[in-house]
C-alpha cells in the first residue's frame, strides 16, 4: 500500500513539474493565454507556491489583465513576502489602474518588524511566547529567592530581556493573527458601485465607484454582497461577483 502511495505522490510530483516547465515554456515564447491556462489548471488541483502564483501574475500582466496579475501577486505575497521583483512587478501593476492606491507611510522600525514576522508562522511565535514566560518566571522567582549574591544584578538584568522578549513576541503575535485572519479581495469588473446597504432598494445609497483592480478590505458579508472598505471614508456593499476574495 504504501509503495502504492509513493508512486502516486512520485507521479503528481512530476506531473506538477512538467506543467509548470511548459507553462514557463509558453510564457517565454510569448503565448501568454496558454501560460495562464496551465498555471489557473495547477492552482485549480491544488497546488500553490510563491513561484507559481508570481509567474501567474507576469502572465496576466503581459496579458493586460492587471487586475488578475495584481491578485495573483497579492496571493505569492503570503508565500514570498519580501521578494523584491514581487513588489516592484506588484508596484507597476498598480500604477496600470484608474484608482491609484494611496502610499501608506510606515516608521522605518514597523516597516523592519512587519519584514521580520513575515518569515515566522504562528506556532513559532506562540512557542516564543511560552518560553520566555517561562525564562521570565524563573528568573524572577530566583530573583527574590535568593539572598545575597554577585549574580543577583545580571539575574536582574536577564529577567528584564526576557521580559521586553516576551512582551515583543506577544505583540507579534498580535499582529501575525491580525495578518494572517484578515479577509481582502481584488475588484474584477471594469466599474463598480457600492452601496449605503447590501440591495439596490429605496433604502439604499449608491456611496462611491470602484474600478478593476482596486485593493478592498472586506469587513462582512451577505450570501450575495460584500461590505468593502478601501479607507476610513469609503465603506459600503457590492456584489460578490466584483469582487475576487484573496482568501
């Protein structure tokens, strides 16, 4: 059985492989629809990778689909955060758009935490966390327990780290749950209208347009209609078919 099992592992393995390598193939002699055509086949079986949502979006983007190349960028992000050409390609991609993102000004410290948390996982920090509660307890007990000693100020002192540790990776945590449970979406229609309330209705208000390829945080949702947020001003519903979720 297990023999059975290798071989079937071994055979998907190189199938993925092979796909992939024609897909690149076809993306260098410039046939750019039947890149995608493979590719959107491996992510449809259930394969995923940085590279492959990357490539993905280079095809779409010299296919002129900017909004789908902006998508499929936004999905590498959550495997190859920090890769540069990822964020120079996903930068002119959005410069392609009629809604022009606004630049967010981050300190540079916040920017270098978000770089380095990127790289962990969740149980990795949760691990951090247990152990320096766990070094901090101990050396806050030994702290006070004993009476005199030439070591007594370094304990001191190495209690202190553990905590600002402790303290750094809870706030991480924090922020990696946020990151990793946040619900975004790419617009995929040409033009949008969001509404004060999920119908189209008297008691409803058409607030603001969108257009393909806008970034959207999607705060609810109805079995047919999302509420989106771009800014603090721009909050309202549209239909889910706009909208293609990134989750």
């Amino acid at each position: 059985m297990k023999t059975v099992f290798y071989i079937l592992f071994l055979f998907t393995f190189l199938y993925s492989n092979t796909s992939y390598d024609e897909a690149l193939k076809k993306y260098d002699e410039g046939k750019y629809k039947e890149s995608i055509n493979i590719m959107e086949s491996l992510v449809s079986e259930g394969y995923e990778s940085g590279d492959l949502y990357y490539n993905l979006g280079n095809s779409y983007f010299r296919d002129g689909r900017f909004d789908l190349a902006i998508y499929n960028y936004e999905k590498a992000k959550n495997f190859i955060y920090n890769d540069e050409d990822l964020n120079t390609n996903l930068s002119i991609a959005r410069l392609q758009l009629v809604d022009k993102p606004e630049e967010k000004v981050e300190l540079f410290f916040v920017k270098y935490i978000k770089n380095l948390l990127h790289d962990k996982d969740l149980k990795t920090l949760l691990f951090r966390i247990v152990s320096f509660s766990i070094l901090f307890a101990i050396l806050f007990s030994v702290y006070f327990l004993i009476k005199r000693s030439k070591f007594k100020s370094l304990i001191l002192f190495l209690s202190l780290i553990s905590f600002i540790f402790l303290i750094f990776y809870s706030f991480s945590f924090y922020y990696h749950y946020q990151f990793c449970n946040r619900s975004e979406g790419i617009v995929v229609e040409d033009f949008v209208r969001a509404f004060s309330s999920p119908d189209k209705g008297s008691n409803s208000t058409e607030l603001f347009n969108l257009h393909r390829g806008t970034k959207v945080e999607i705060e609810r949702e109805t079995p047919e209609w999302f509420e989106v947020k771009v800014s603090d001003e721009k909050v309202g519903w549209t239909r889910k078919d706009n909208i293609k979720s990134l989750k």
